[in-house]
C-alpha cells in the first residue's frame, strides 16, 4: 500500500488524501447518523409492513379498495404516525390551508412550487388570511432513494411524508391522510379555507383570493373549483366503479382534480364523512361529492365555478417582448395544467408586475 501512495504524484496524493478527509468528516456528521439511521429504519420497518400485509400497492379494482378499507381502518385505530410532518402553526387566525399532491421523485417540481405561485409571503399585501402551503407524498416501496425524501423533509419543513405507497392507484388514500393530518392539527378554530391541488398544476392565488373572500362572507358548504357536471359512470377500466358503490346512470356534480377548495363547513362535512363511507379511486369524485351525499343526503353542497381559463402554449415564444404582450390573456389565468416548467417563471413575473 505505501508503494501505491509514493508512486502517486505529490498533488495527486494530496487531492486523494483530500477526497477521503471529507469523506470521513461528512460521515462523521449529525445530518449523515441522522439520514443513515432513517434508512436502517425504513428498511425494517418496509419489511415488517411487507410481512403483515399492509403495504398498499398496485392491484385491480374492488382488491384496491378493499386494501384501502384496511389502510384506513388502521389509521382510525391507531392514529398513523407519519414519516415527516410539516411545520405550520395551526393555531394561527384566519388560516388558508394548501395541500399539494406531490410524488417522492417530483423534488424539482415542488421547489419550482415554492418559488413561484406556491411562495405565501407574496400575498401578504392583499388579504388578511394567512396562507400556508405543505405537500403530501407517500413512500416508494422496493425503490432506493427513499431516503432523499427525508433529507427535503427535514430541510423544507413543508412536507407530509407518510408510509403508503405513492401510486396513482392511491390518490385517495393520499387525500385522506392529508385530512387526517389537518382535522387533528389544525382543526382548532382559526381554520377558514382549504385548497387542494397538484404539483404540476399552475395556480394563479390572486384569481382564487378573489373568490375565497367572497364565499368566506357566507357561512355555506362551499366548494370553488371547475365543475364537472353529467359525467357517466365507468364500469370498466382504469376509472371503473362497481354499480354496488354507485347505480345511478349520472355521477353529482364535483369538482376537477387539478384545484378544488372548500369553506371550513364543507371540509368539516368532508373530514366527517370520507373515514366512513365506503371508498373510491376517484379521488375527486370522492372528496368532492361522494362521501358528503352518502353520509349526509340532505347537506346542501354549493359549487362555485372558476373562471374556465386555462395558459395556451402556443401563445408563448422564445422572445421576451412576446410574452410580455400576452398580459391580457395571463391576467385571467386561473389554474393551468399542464404548463412547462420554463414558463412559471415568467408567468410569475408577469403576474407579480400586474399587481404592482
């Protein structure tokens, strides 16, 4: 071994030398133990889940809700304890709670969130209510890089990690931890409006501001979203639902999956009914509608509509000065899905010069 490190150039040596150093000190580290003992966990504990059965994974149809009922039959009874939490005060007055959908390999996304539409601080000057945004992600089973989900956790504060597996199939599920989490944090008086939404969605918040200050001068079971009305039932394929769950030929109104928000008294009637009605994969159908009417038929529900405006890509160019003349058009956006990532930016900045 020393003939190895003599034979080595003196600066090559050194910069070897070097490399190991740092190696060890960053070993050595608080941050390192702390991310190195989470992974020896999760690798226990995925394998204890796997052992009894409770990971919710990828199945067909009814076999997916039934796991589901299980799922959700154990949060009740036992409370989940999920991975990482995020720090929001939830005693705060007049809070306007933001849940994003978000998957564990979407990092570049949720940043792209926080720094554009999802920054709160930007909105300070044009209302009273104080918005606060997290994200909810599930976990990815027999997949490395886990672990990295726990380092964002711990370093954004803005993250509801919790142990189910994140999946298409599960949207559901994903929305009933992210209630569970609000009903037992944050449901403690000063709680006025709550909004869902996706990572991949654009939201312009002054458009939905405008309305939220509306419908908070009520005291209804309001929902504020694009509405989905005479939509038929599929008994078959990936949107199937069992004529045992639902036999009416129309589904109710509800409201898209891309942004949906709710007055206090719709997310109580949600909060109280979606643990106990039987589930559905749609998770907008189900949240929405579903789970209000099944377990309180005679609830009045109030859908208030979005202005239906959505970005049009082709009316952005490489050039600076077109976008700039697209004001008009983007003054009127409310939620676009799918946008870019390269366009958030600038439609921020337009957005943001507007206000000013």
């Amino acid at each position: 071994m020393s003939r190895f490190w003599l034979n080595l150039p003196s600066a090559m040596t050194a910069a070897v030398m070097t490399l190991v150093l740092l190696a060890l000190l960053r070993i050595e580290t608080p941050h390192s133990v702390l991310v190195s003992k989470d992974k020896e966990l999760w690798s226990d504990f995925n394998s204890e889940l796997q052992e009894n059965g409770s990971v919710i994974t990828n199945i067909n149809n009814t076999a997916k809700e039934t796991v589901a009922e299980k799922w959700r039959e154990e949060m009740l009874r036992e409370g989940k304890e999920n991975i990482r939490e995020p720090e929001i005060n939830c005693t705060e007055t007049d809070l306007f709670l933001i849940y994003v959908y978000s998957k564990p390999e979407n990092k570049y996304q949720r940043q792209l969130v926080r720094e554009t539409w999802g920054n709160v601080s930007r909105y300070r000057d044009v209302t009273s209510l104080r918005l606060r945004l997290f994200f909810i992600v599930g976990w990815r089973y027999e997949r490395s890089g886990n672990w990295q989900m726990i380092e964002e956790a711990d370093s954004s504060h803005d993250i509801l990690l919790s142990d189910f597996e994140d999946s298409y199939d599960n949207l559901t599920l994903k929305g009933l931890t992210a209630i569970d989490w609000i009903r037992r944090r944050c449901d403690v008086g000063g709680l006025r409006f709550i909004f869902k939404t996706d990572d991949d969605v654009y939201v312009n918040l002054y458009a939905i501001l405008n309305k939220v200050h509306r419908l908070l001068a009520t005291n209804n079971t309001d929902f504020l979203c694009f509405v989905n009305k005479g939509k038929h039932p599929k008994r078959t394929g990936k949107w199937a639902i069992s004529e045992e769950l639902y036999s009416k030929p129309l589904y109710p109104s509800y409201c898209s999956g891309a942004g949906y928000g709710m007055t206090k008294r719709a997310f109580d009637l949600v909060s109280s009914s979606c643990f106990d009605v039987p589930l559905l994969l749609i998770e907008d159908l189900f949240f929405s509608s579903y789970c209000i009417r099944r377990k309180f038929p005679d609830v009045v529900i109030r859908y208030n509509s979005l202005p239906n405006r959505r970005c049009r890509l082709n009316m952005f160019h490489k050039n600076r000065t077109a976008i700039d003349e697209s004001l008009v058009s983007l003054a009127s956006l409310t939620l676009s899905h799918p946008l870019p990532a390269e366009y958030w930016h600038p439609i921020t900045d337009i957005i943001q010069r507007q206000r000013n």
